[in-house]
C-alpha cells in the first residue's frame, strides 16, 4: 500500500472501532460471555486452518532468520490453540465490571453522588510473535466493552488473520459488530505510525513487545499509553530474614523462568546475615546455570562470580544472569532500587514487621512484596483472570492490567427534582 492507502485504510478501521465502541459500551454481559464463547467454539473446530496459516508464518521466520526463541513464540500447536480456547472461556467466566456503582452517596442538598465503571472505548495494542495475544487482547476488550484494533507483528501475518476469522464468526453468531474487533491486515510498518496518532478514533494503546517498539511508541505516539519499558526487578533479603525462606524465595525469583519481565534480575543482600545465605544460594544458581556477576563485598564471600559493571545494576537481563550487590541495611537497599530500578517489581525478605512496613511504602514500584516471589506480579496470580500487560505508569492504571485496567470511572448523579440555589 501508498502512505495514502494506509492512511485511508486505518481511518477506516479507526471509523468501524468508533461506532463498534458505542454497541459494545451498552452489550449485555451475556452477549458478551456468548461471543466469548462462541469464539472460543470456532477457535477449537479451527486448529487444522489455524495450524496450516501458522505453518506458513514458521516458514518464513525460519528463511528470514528468525532466533529458536522467536520461532518458539511464534509457533502455534494443538495445546496451544486448545490453550487459547480455555483462556477465553476463563474470561467470560470473570464477573463485568462494566456499569459497576460504588461510593453512591447522599448530599446534603438531596442529590447522591457515586461513580459508575465503564468502558474506555477505542484499544489499539499493538504487539510482536506471539498469535494467542490475538485471542487474549481481543477477549479481555470484548468482556470489557471496548472495541479494539490489533496490529500484530508481520511474523505472524497468516496466524493472526486466521485467529481473527474464528473471532470474527463468534461476534456475528453473538450478534455483536465484527468490527468490534479487527486485526491490521497489513504488514507495512507505515500502519503503527498511523494507529499511535489516532486521536480522533483510539482512546488508548497497549503495546506488547520488546523495549525498542516500546519505546518508539511511548515517544511518537499522541494516543495515551498503557505500558512498561524494562522489568528490572530486585530482591533485597533483610538481615532479619528467614533463612529458609530467603534462600527458597531468591532462587524462585531468578530461576522460575528466565525471560518474564517479573523475573528478579538484582538481588541484594544486607550485610549481616550475607555470609549466612550467599554462598548457599550461590550453590544453588550455580547448579541451576545462573552466572553470577557481583560488587566486591559479595565476591568476596563468592569467588567465583565474576565483577559486576556499574551496567549491571539496570540490566534487565531475560536471561540466567543475575547481579549480586550486598548493602549496609534497608535504606541502602532503597536507595539502589530507586537509582536502578524500573517500577516494576521489588520484594523484601524479612521478619521484621517494621521494616517490611517500611518497604511497602517506600518503594515506588507497580508491585512491593514481603517474603513472596516476584515471579507472582501477574494478572492471573492476582486474581485478575487474564491480562493485557503490566504498567509501570502511576496514570491510569498501575500493575498488572485486567478487565477493571481497561476501563475508567465517571461521577453519576441521581436526584429527584433539586436544583442549586
């Protein structure tokens, strides 16, 4: 396509999305369960399409020379596309927060005065490899309300296409506007440029990829952002840490998965009960394959790590590589997750009440824990169902974000008759 045919091309969808938005705002929780799992349905009677369009998206992956991580992402199977399925039952499963009322309260003049949930209205996300965001970012917009646009990475052209076939047939079936959710059938990256400054259409993007496309969107979009950049995330183990809890916590932490932005890549240790608990749990990674890489005072206790370079302590790794850094006490260990740190996720391991008390309210990040993994800050661990990201933002939403993430607020006002003197 020319720069003018993209243009007209995504102010179309951007049309459809609008008017899809103002059904959907009103759709009945029902409608919406129904095409959830009407979707679903198609999506499970579909695997042999759906494995035949992503074949062909492998295929290039591999001529193009995608990485064995990459083609991993990309690749759909039969648990996978059964996967996909379950998950967007599990969404309608979830209650609507959509119409919610809380805080109705009366005024001295009569009115009450409460605030109602509701959609946000237009979604774009844009995201890279991995089809099943397809399922998953339409299904959590669609319970929630809004219309959304999708504009996954060009790998997974064909895989996308034919997941939105499947949900294309499950909203008609429910009687629900196709448009309410619509994937960008071009590869031109000339389509994201468009989608970030719609204005007029989009209420809101959600990227979902690597740091470079967050950040490209984060500085050119003029469409609000519901994002994180990195997951630098840290344990600090208190010198009145359980031992045992210590070491079982900081090895889940690093070795749980390796490429999750939750997982911890900087663990601090106080230096009271450092010579206790790191060389244990340096014996622990190193048989697990983490590589070490410390400050002088943790190399001192471990030999065998190597240095670590003033580049470590922001390092966000996705990979077993872990910097080690021991610290005098709690407000050092602050200190270094607010001068490092991302926002994202940081626990602290400890007995002390006042201390972890201190913790939750210092540290200015999406997610604070006491003595639990940071492997746990994850929309379903929460209790959330699904999600569609984490934000690291503080407006307007902050953590893990679900159904309640994609939606906002208004003030509703119900009288009988009063005016305002």
């Amino acid at each position: 396509m020319t720069d003018t045919n993209i243009q007209t091309y995504m102010q179309s969808l951007g049309q459809r999305a609008r008017q899809a938005a103002r059904v959907m705002s009103r759709a009945e929780a029902g409608a919406k369960n129904a095409a959830l799992l009407a979707i679903a349905e198609r999506i499970e009677r579909s695997v042999e399409p759906l494995l035949e369009a992503n074949a062909k998206d492998v295929e290039a992956g591999r001529a193009n020379g995608l990485d064995a991580a990459l083609l991993d992402r990309l690749e759909l199977n039969p648990a996978r596309i059964a996967a996909m399925a379950e998950g967007l039952r599990q969404i309608a499963a979830l209650p609507d927060p959509v119409g919610a009322v809380r805080d109705l309260a009366y005024r001295p003049t009569g009115i009450q005065v409460g605030k109602m949930r509701v959609p946000l209205g237009v979604v774009g996300i844009i995201y890279e490899s991995r089809p099943n965001v397809t399922a998953d970012a339409a299904g959590l917009c669609l319970k929630s309300g809004n219309a959304t646009i999708l504009r996954g990475g060009s790998e997974a052209l064909h895989s996308n296409g034919a997941i939105a076939a499947c949900i294309r047939a499950g909203l008609e079936q429910a009687g629900l506007p196709e448009a309410a959710v619509q994937v960008v059938e071009t590869s031109d990256r000339a389509a994201v440029g468009e989608l970030i400054r719609m204005n007029r259409y989009v209420d809101v993007l959600v990227p979902r990829g690597g740091k470079g496309l967050i950040e490209r969107i984060a500085r050119e979009a003029t469409v609000p952002v519901i994002k994180h950049l990195d997951g630098v995330c840290h344990v600090y183990i208190d010198d009145h840490a359980d031992l045992q809890k210590a070491l079982r916590v900081a090895f889940n932490a690093k070795t749980q998965r390796y490429g999750t932005c939750n997982t911890m890549e900087t663990l601090l240790v106080a230096a009271g009960i450092a010579e206790a608990v790191l060389p244990a749990l340096a014996e622990r990674y190193a048989e697990a394959g983490v590589e070490l890489r410390g400050c002088e005072r943790a190399r001192a206790l471990v030999p065998s790590m190597s240095a670590a370079t003033e580049e470590d302590w922001g390092e966000e790794y996705l990979a077993p590589v872990l910097a080690v850094r021991v610290v005098d006490g709690l407000d050092e260990a602050i200190d270094h997750i607010e001068t490092y740190g991302s926002h994202h996720t940081d626990a602290i391991i400890t007995e002390d009440y006042g201390r972890a008390r201190r913790f939750l309210r210092e540290v200015d990040s999406s997610s604070v824990m006491v003595n639990a993994s940071t492997r746990f800050a994850d929309g379903f661990e929460y209790g959330l169902g699904a999600e569609i990201g984490i934000s690291t933002d503080k407006l307007h939403a902050r953590g893990p974000v679900g159904l309640e993430g994609l939606t906002t607020e208004k003030f509703i006002v119900l009288g009988d008759g009063q005016i305002r003197e």
